[in-house]
C-alpha cells in the first residue's frame, strides 16, 4: 500500500477499528465525526482500569506490558496515549473536517495534566492535527518528542503481539 492510500485514521494506541470506516463515513455524506476516549475509558493509564472495565485478561496484561514500557522510558501510558489520541483521526489527504477529541475527565487535576499534554504536543501556532501513523512526528511540532513517538510505536506492537490490537466491546449508548 503507497503513502498516499494507507489508512491513517487511529484514534488510539490500542484500536483503529476507525480507520476502517471513517472513508466510508466521509463517503457516505457524514459532515463531522468525533474520536471518542482515547484512554479507552480510563483503561489506558497507570492506575489499574476500572473494575467495570470489559478488557479481557489478556488485554489487561497487554496495557501492564504497555505501561512497563513507558515507564522505562520516563512517561506515563495516561500521556502518550493522550499525546497519539489529540492528533485528528481525518486521514491526511481525506475529505471532511478535522476530527474532535473527546477525552472523559473526573478531576481538576486530571483537567490539567491533558492540557499539558496538549500545550506540549500543540503549540500556539505549532502542529497542525493531522492525522497520522503512531510514530510519525507531527507536521509543525517543536523538537522534544522522541520518547513520546517511539513509545507510541512500542505501544502499538505489544497490543498487536498479544493479539488485542483492535480488541473491541459493546458499549450502551
């Protein structure tokens, strides 16, 4: 697949089930889409996931594996998630508007940490929200974000290696 074809669409560092149908919706005539959790309702963090949370156990391992990994590194899974999540699941060359973000905050204190995470990836006047591949640097962003690229990328392969890449649930709506 070209550069110009591949599907660019991931809204998270654990599923870009997205990807898949956000052409289709574009095709379709759907004027605005959001990208919803990109913790994967509180799952991608440091902290233990909600004892409600439907990831499997094999899934629940991956995200300590996850967490490991960014911890080795000197970041927190909560930020890098966050970090790769803000960028636009629109595919770069893709018709429609950027894609909204919606993150779910239960703290002041978590309130400020996401926009820390935010000031540092976007600059006033800084990267433009593109979509983009976990890894790939954003268009427009400051030096400084090595770690945060490549642990996107680790990330991304220990979900694919344990076989929850694109794990999914059901949700209530």
């Amino acid at each position: 697949m070209d550069a110009d074809s591949r599907p660019l669409a991931r809204p998270q560092l654990q599923n870009n089930t997205l990807s898949t149908y956000l052409p289709l919706l574009y095709a379709a005539g759907v004027k605005q889409i959001m990208c919803a959790s990109p913790l994967s309702m509180g799952l991608l963090r440091s902290a233990a996931a909600p004892q409600w949370h439907p990831a499997s156990p094999a899934l629940q391992d991956a995200n300590q594996a996850a967490i490991r990994a960014c911890a080795a590194k000197g970041l927190k899974l909560e930020d890098v998630a966050l970090g790769y999540g803000f960028s636009s699941a629109k595919p770069q060359r893709a018709e429609g508007r950027e894609t909204p973000t919606v993150v779910g905050l239960s703290t002041a204190d978590e309130v400020h940490e996401t926009m820390r995470v935010y000031r540092a990836l976007y600059p006033a006047g800084g990267a433009k929200r593109t979509g983009r591949e976990p890894g790939e640097p954003l268009e427009g962003a400051a030096q400084g974000l090595e770690a945060q690229l490549e642990l996107e990328k680790e990330c991304v392969r220990i979900f694919q290696e344990s076989g929850t890449y694109n794990w999914t649930w059901a949700v209530g709506v």
